[in-house]
C-alpha cells in the first residue's frame, strides 16, 4: 500500500475526526482572513480619520501675528509675511518630523462670483508633497495639477453656463472640490506654485498690482509629527533648531483625538497579531487530541511492519491535506461573506470591509493556508514523533 493510499484511507476511515480537524481548519483560516479584512477596515477608517485632522504644526515667519485656531491645521496662515522656501530643508531635518508640504497665501478677493462666502482666498500648495487636502479630495486624489487648474474648497464653485473662471484675468479650471471641512479651507481656492507664479505674472502687467510675492516664498509649511512622536516636543525642536519662524501646535482637543487614535491604532495591530497566534494554538491542540486518541491505530501499524518514518509522515501527510482542505474552504467562505455582506457589516460594526487588491488578497490567502498548514505540522510534530517510536505493544496497551 502507498503512502497516499494509506492517508486517503485514514482520513476516510474515521470521518468524525477528519471532519473535525477539517472543520477546524476552517474555521481558523476563515477566522484569521476574516480577522485581517476587520482589522485593516478598522486600520484604513482610524488612519483616514487621523489624516484628517491636517498638519499637527504649523510652520510660520518670526514675528506673524498669529491667530486663534479652533479647528484642524488645513490651510496655512493668512497673512501677507513670508519666509524663504529653503527652510522647509532645516524643519525636515527637525528630529520628529515625518512629512512637510508649504503653501503661499497670496490674496483675498471680496465678494468673488466663485465663493459662496464673502470671501475668498487664493493660495499656492505642493499636491506632491501635500498631505493635509488630500483626505478632503473623498477617494478622488490630484497627483499634480498643471497649469491653469485649480482646486476649491466646498463654498467654491464655477456658475452655470461657465467652464473657467477668471482670477486676475487669469483662466482657472476648477478640476476637483473639496469635501466640507467647516473652516477656512471651504472658501480657499487652491493652485500650484507654478500657477501661483503665472498669476503673479498676470498680475505683474496691472496698473496697481493687487499682490506682491517675494521669489522662493512661502507664508506657512504644513508639517506631520511621525507616529509615536509627541508633537509639543518636535514643535519645542523646531522653536531652536530653526531660527526665523514660530511653530504653533495643533489644539488641545485635536491632540488629545490624535493621542486617541493613535493608541487604537496600536491596539488594533497587536489584536491582529494576537488573533494568528491563538488561531495557530487553537489548531495545534485540536490536531494534538486527535493524534493522542489514535495511539491503538498507530500500533497496530508498528505491528504490521510500518517504520516510525513512515507513521510520522503519514501522521504529518493526514494533517496537511486536512488544513490545506479546510483552509481553503474557510478562506472560501471569508472571501464570500466580505463581498457579499460588506454593506450590512459597515451598517453593524461601523467598519468598512473591502476586498484588497487581487495581488495583496493573494498573499492573504496564500498567508491564511499556510497557517493552517504550518500549525497542523509544528502542533503535530511532537505527539506524531512521540507516538511513532512508541513501541507496538505499549501503544496498543493504552
């Protein structure tokens, strides 16, 4: 009889228990893909969240008389003080710091046809390096504008029968609106530096220009406190490591929700490492009570003339063709529900489960497989090993 025969034969034979240690298979590989869809649903909605709450310092020239801020640091300072572009170098290089992106505050223009608001303001931004807009754009993201496009806050808007508007006789097109933030940025039209610099031109060739802009300028950098680091510390590192501008913290309120979600943040990844490990416990006792109950089968083929090697392979053989046959049933199973029932799950738990992309739903797959299997045979080795060099008559005894 082949080895092949024979685990076929043994996972037959006793269906109760291959059925028990498939069903288990199971439901750990389904549990565990189901567990980490979860957990990045919940990692994706506190890191959006996190991201929304804009820059955690504000970066502006000595001597700007700053204004109180209740509300997240979205759009940089609104004052006609610059600061050389170079120092965005200096604050990068700032211990703590993990992102910087400036912006230009160029003019306010009243009672403007395109804002809602009384007011609108007209500020230059990087979309490259830009991370305090981007969250606001709702899954619609700029990877750069070019030339003569614009981005508007909420209250801005083109009216009907028009397809650009006109800002200092100067062509915009709007390509994309922000999402309402309840600040400033809701009245704020947005542009590239290189814009900027072409209105500026514009502007240049007016009787009484309405603007001057000093070359390589900015009015504020955005800066992002890497995660871990406390943004009061890193604020204190720029006050004296950077001499010429004034950093000012995000609210109170503001760093007590980003201390928040970044504490769920952490516990969010340590309950996923958490769930593999007791998902990998779970399925080694299941397949080490079963190996204990067969020692009488064991012996009675030691007696028959089949090697400890043998025993132990077939034993391990068992093991994998069960986990590698649950876990594809169970990881079946996950990846149906998900697609199926997202909706009503985001409804429930206030989580968004979505299916990964198909490359990184592979590798969970592939992930969740290999758990099964890698539980079964190091949870299996011992007992297996154990019972296999038992002589014939003892196993056959117990």
């Amino acid at each position: 009889m082949t080895r092949a025969r024979l685990v076929w034969r043994n996972i037959l034979g006793n269906l109760f228990r291959s059925g028990a240690i498939l069903v288990c298979a199971a439901l750990v590989a389904g549990l565990s893909l189901s567990a980490t869809l979860v957990v990045r649903g919940a990692e994706s909605g506190l890191r959006q969240n996190l991201s929304r709450m804009g820059a955690d310092i504000m970066v502006i020239p000595w001597g700007t008389m700053s204004q109180d801020f209740d509300g997240a640091h979205l759009v940089g300072m609104i004052t006609a003080r610059w600061m050389p572009r170079a120092y965005m170098d200096r604050v990068r290089a700032v211990e703590g710091v993990e992102a910087i992106t400036p912006q230009l505050y160029l003019s306010t223009l009243t009672d403007s046809p395109y804002c809602a608001l009384p007011e609108m303001y007209l500020v230059a931004y990087d979309p490259r390096s830009d991370f305090v807009l981007k969250p606001w754009l709702d899954h619609d993201p700029v990877g750069n504008l070019r030339l003569g496009e614009a981005i508007g806050g909420a209250a801005v808007s083109i009216p009907d029968g028009g397809d650009k508007m006109q800002v200092y006789g100067y062509p915009l097109k709007l390509v994309r609106t922000l999402q309402e933030t309840g600040g400033d940025v809701d009245q704020t039209l947005f542009v590239s530096f290189d814009t900027a610099l072409a209105i500026l031109e514009q502007v240049q060739n007016q009787p009484r220009p309405p603007f001057q802009i000093a070359p390589e300028s900015i009015s504020s950098a955005m800066v992002k406190v890497r995660l871990g680091s406390d943004p009061h510390e890193v604020a204190v590192r720029i006050l004296e490591q950077v001499p010429g501008v004034v950093p000012i913290e995000s609210t109170g309120f503001f760093q007590t929700q980003r201390a928040q979600m970044v504490g769920l943040l952490r516990t969010v990844l340590a309950l996923a490492g958490l769930t593999w490990l007791l998902s990998t416990l779970f399925m080694g006792l299941v397949f080490s009570l079963a190996a204990n109950a067969r020692q009488r089968e064991i012996g009675t083929l030691r007696a028959l003339g089949a090697t400890s090697r043998l025993v132990l392979q077939t034993l391990l053989a068992e093991g994998i063709v069960l986990a590698l046959s649950g876990g594809l049933a169970g990881i079946g199973l996950a990846v149906l529900a998900a697609g199926l029932f997202q909706k009503q799950i985001a409804r429930a738990a206030g989580i968004l489960i979505t299916l990964p992309p198909a490359p990184i739903l592979a590798g969970l797959i592939v992930a969740g497989l290999a758990l099964a299997v890698l539980s079964v045979t190091v949870a299996a080795w011992i007992p297996a090993s154990r019972l296999s060099q038992q002589e014939p008559a003892l196993s056959m005894r117990e």
